[in-house]
C-alpha cells in the first residue's frame, strides 16, 4: 500500500471511531469530542499527518479548556481512562485494519529481496574468492619476477662496471695512439729535418750593412692555430709589407719579424734555415705546427723594389713546400688550400706566383 493510500486508511478510521463515541456520548462528552476533533483538523491544515495530529489531540486534550463547570476527580479520571481505552481502541483498530495488509506484502517483497541479495551475495563470495586465488598466483609470479629482476640487475650492474673499466682502457689507449700518431705525422713530416727547441738559431741578420744575431722572442703560453686562423693571422700581419733588400732587410730579418709577431699574437712560431744542394748561400723562413692540418711552412719575405713596382698585385704572404731532395717551391696563401707537398706537385708553375724555385732542398734546419 502506498503511503498517502495509508493516510487516507487512517483518516477513515479516525472519523468511524468518532461517529460510533458521538452517537453513544452524553451532550456533555460530544462538546468535548468536538472540540477534539476541531483540533485535530486544525492540525492536518498545519501539515501532520492524520495519525500524528491525532496523537497530538490524544495527548493534549486534558488541556483543552471546557465550556461547562469542572467535573468531579472521579469523573475526570475515569473519563481519562475511558479515553485511553478508546485510544488504545482506535490505535489497534487503525494497526489491525490498514498495516497488516501492507506489512504482509512488505515483509513478502521484503524476503524476495533478501533471496535476491543472498544470492547476489554468494555470486560475489564466489568471484572474490576466484579474484583472491587469482591475485595469490600474481603475488607470486610477481615475487619471482621480483627475485628474477634483482638478479638481473646484479648481472647488469657488473656489467657496467666491467663496461666503465673497458671504456677507461680504451680511452687510455686512444690518448696514447692519437700521442703516436702525432709522433708519427711528425716524423714524416720532418724526414731529413734537424729540430731544436729552447735555443736561438746560429744566424745573423743584415743590419744596414751590419751583421746581427737572430733574436726571436717566445710566448710561454702560444698556442698551435687551425690552418684558419694561421691564413687569418697572415692576412693581417705586416711583415710581408716590407721591402726585400740584400745588406739592408733580408729573409733573416723577415723570418725573425713574422716570428716575433706570431708569438706575441698567441700562435707558436718556429724560425727555419733550409740549405740547397750546390748553394752556398740558405733561405730563412718560419713554420707553424697546425692542429688540424699538421706542419705548416710559410715564408713572408716581401717584394724586391722590382716586384713591387711591377707586380704589385702578387700576395707575398707564401706556403712554402719543402722535403728533402725535392724542389723548394712557394704558392701564395690567397691560393694555397692544403701543405702537403703533393699539392704543390699539382700546382706548380700554374699558379702564376711569379717566384721561381730557389732549389733543391739538402737540409732543414727547425729552432722552436
């Protein structure tokens, strides 16, 4: 039975109960049930329900101020308990009539429910206890998984170390094959070369007529430049600016010049002497070790009178190419793209330098 259905059951046997009292009631006991009854409507129009305002008016009424003069004690008290009788009447009367019909159907949906819910109920016991066997077999693949890992891990990390020790034996060992291939490009380089360091070189210079020592000048903390930055610094240099004179301002002091400048300007310079087969008299130039294209032989000796009215336009910033029982050749750095004697090979006379060789080469002399 639905809820307002019930009211309305309420309602109904709440008026029944009072028509039967009326009818049978004294004048004196109607007026009092009146007045109840007009309460107890008041109250429905307050909102209660018609058991709760009822229960209202049951509890209450003693309150209510009668009309008439008081009645004996014992009339009161039996009036009240002839009201509680009705009331415990009325109350089993409205119980007996309208819930044990909506308790019965209650209580019937109440146990199919709880059927449906035990039965639902024991589905989920059993899918737990599927899901709990099923996460015992993870936990323990996950532990061997685990144990497995741990184990790989051990494996790898000794690995690692192993790998870190090869790797420092291998980068010590290519420190020491990049040191012997220096070595080595050296060596080729300077076949049939003398090579001095820390000393000035036994040659002199002209001096307006006068012979003076070579004097070069160096820088502890020069460094060996790129083939860029030799080209770049030989552009900007002047030495080659200077004019070529025999007993004034020869290749000595152009050599000891470009020297002197290089080093002041950061880039390690050395002054060589180169010696021909049959000739009495040398050359004297400068050599630059490269870190990227090995020894470098530049010679800057500048224009003689003739060549600097007439030719102008030559650069007289030079590679030298020099090796030992070879022609000595020179081709203008504006031209020069690599050191290697091959290349002048290729080049030659083709480059319209305009110098001719001075010889062959018998010995090379190098003063770092």
């Amino acid at each position: 039975m639905e809820p307002q259905d019930r009211e309305r059951e309420y309602e109904r046997n709440i008026w029944e109960n009072y028509r039967q009292e009326w009818a049978t009631a004294s004048e004196e006991k109607r007026a009092e049930l009146n007045k109840r009854m007009f309460r107890w409507q008041e109250l429905i129009k307050q909102g209660l329900t018609p058991i709760q305002a009822y229960y209202k008016v049951m509890a209450g009424h003693s309150n209510i101020p009668p009309h008439r003069s008081p009645r004996p004690r014992w009339l009161q008290a039996l009036a009240a308990i002839l009201a509680l009788a009705l009331t415990a009447a009325i109350i089993y009367s409205v119980i007996i009539t309208g819930e044990i019909g909506p308790l019965k159907v209650d209580v019937e949906s109440l146990g199919g429910t709880l059927a449906s819910t035990k039965a639902e109920l024991s589905s989920t016991q059993t899918e737990l206890n599927s899901t709990k066997q099923t996460l015992t077999s993870t936990q323990t693949e996950l532990s061997t998984t685990r144990q497995t890992l741990t184990s790989v891990q051990t494996e790898l990390s000794a690995l690692n170390n192993t790998l870190t020790s090869v790797q420092d034996e291998l980068e010590t060992t290519q420190a020491q094959l990049e040191a012997t291939e220096a070595k080595l490009r050296l060596y080729e380089e300077t076949i049939g070369v003398e090579v001095f360091s820390g000393i000035q070189p036994p040659y002199e210079k002209e001096s307006i007529g006068r012979r003076l020592q070579v004097s070069l000048i160096n820088n502890q903390i020069a460094t060996e430049p790129t083939w860029a930055e030799l080209i770049s610094f030989l552009l900007a240099d002047p030495t080659d600016n200077q004019l070529y004179q025999e007993n004034i301002f020869d290749c000595g002091n152009f050599a000891e010049m470009l020297h002197n400048n290089a080093e002041t300007a950061g880039l390690k310079t050395a002054f060589v002497a180169v010696f021909f087969t049959g000739k009495e008299q040398g050359h004297a130039l400068n050599a630059f070790r490269t870190v990227d294209k090995g020894l470098v032989y530049v010679d800057c000796t500048g224009p003689t009178l003739w060549q600097w009215q007439y030719q102008p336009q030559l650069e007289y910033d030079k590679i030298a190419y020099m090796v030992k029982g070879q022609e000595f050749g020179a081709v203008s750095i504006d031209q020069a793209t690599s050191p290697v004697y091959s290349f002048y090979e290729q080049i030659g006379e083709s480059s319209g330098s305009g110098w001719l060789p001075l010889g062959i080469v018998d010995r090379i002399e190098i003063y770092w």
